[in-house]
C-alpha cells in the first residue's frame, strides 16, 4: 500500500458526545487493551503502534487499537506511514469525571499485587 | 425444584484476592448489568433478583447476575426461594479505591445526558 493511500484512509473515531461509559468500560476490560491504555498514559504523549510490543500478533493488535479508538478511548492519526496513538484524556475526563484516572490507578494496583 | 435443593445449590464467589480488573470492567460494560448495580448501590441492601424489572428474558437476566457474581461485584445468597443479590463494596473499594464510586458516578451523568 502506498503512503498516499495510507494517508487517505479513514479512521472513525466517535465525537465527544458518541462516547458511551459502557463502551469505555468495554475497551478497558482486556488486558492487553489496559496495558496499551496504561503505556499510553505513562508516555503523556502520542505513541507509534509499532512501539507497543505486546506477545500477540499483528493483527489482534490492531484489533485491540481499532476497539479503542472506536469506542473513544484513543486518538489515532497516520504521520507519514506510521499510526499514532494517543488518550482522548481531556474527552474522557470531561464526561466521566476521574474515570480514567481510578482505573489506571487500579491496575497500577494490581500489578504491584502480582 | 423443592426449596431444600435451591437452598443446597452452590453460588460461585471469586475470593477478594481472585477479583480482576478486568472482569469488573467487562461486568460493568453491559447496560443491563450497570442498571442492575445502579439499582444495588441505590438500594444500599441485599435486593432479590425478581424485584428487577428488566426489559429482557429471565434466563439473560439470570446470565447478568452470573457475570456480576462470578466477576466479583455483587455477592449472591438464597434466602428460602428467593435469591438476594448485594454489591460487594467493601471488598471492590479494598482493591480498586473509588473504582465503583467513580463509574456509578458517571453512569448518573451519561443518564442526565439522554
């Protein structure tokens, strides 16, 4: 594919108002999802795909982006041929307020209980 | 099904130590199951299951309480026939701090939204 054709494609992300609770909770219920959530929020900036390098393939990877992007938990935009990703942090804490915050909190949590 | 044997039927509950993220994350993701725990933390008491009115079958509405249950969010016990369902706060706040408060708070605000 060439870059131009990358360029071009669409990626749907749902407006602000599209953005439903139980979809948010949805897309943070996986655990790989949660770790990019979680890598994501540490790096406080946008994120290449290419960077996660999380131990399923290729494909289930973008899956898992693609669930949270549509679900409005994530930004993603092509820079070149490369898709970044980024929170909609400000998004997310506008409608559900400490949402984000307590449950990147929670898993911190969890993985220090192993 | 005489009341002995509902009585000795056994009702899974993951210990607090077995309660993931995650799982609690999933439960909450449907709207019938937030509704249920809305209902719940509303009621601020063990509610028996036939008091909720959802606009599904009675066997989805039995798998809901199951996914609750199994996930560690509510606890559920027979008293005689009737099979009483309460949140499990003290244990999702010993894990998770804020976690429940934060979603029920937010699902009060998508429903204010329409």
């Amino acid at each position: 594919m060439s870059t131009a054709a990358v360029n071009s494609r669409e990626l749907a992300h749902p407006d602000r108002a599209e953005i439903r609770l139980e979809g948010v909770l949805h897309a943070l219920s996986d655990p790989m999802r949660l770790r990019i959530v979680r890598d994501l929020a540490a790096a406080e900036q946008e994120l290449a795909c290419a960077t996660f390098e999380l131990p399923v393939s290729k494909s289930t990877t973008t899956h898992h982006f693609r669930v949270l992007r549509e679900s409005g938990v994530i930004q993603q935009a092509y820079r070149g041929t490369a898709k970044m990703s980024e929170l909609r942090r400000a998004d997310l804490e506008e409608l559900f307020p400490g949402l984000l915050e307590v449950i990147l909190e929670a898993a911190e949590l969890q993985a220090g209980r192993g």
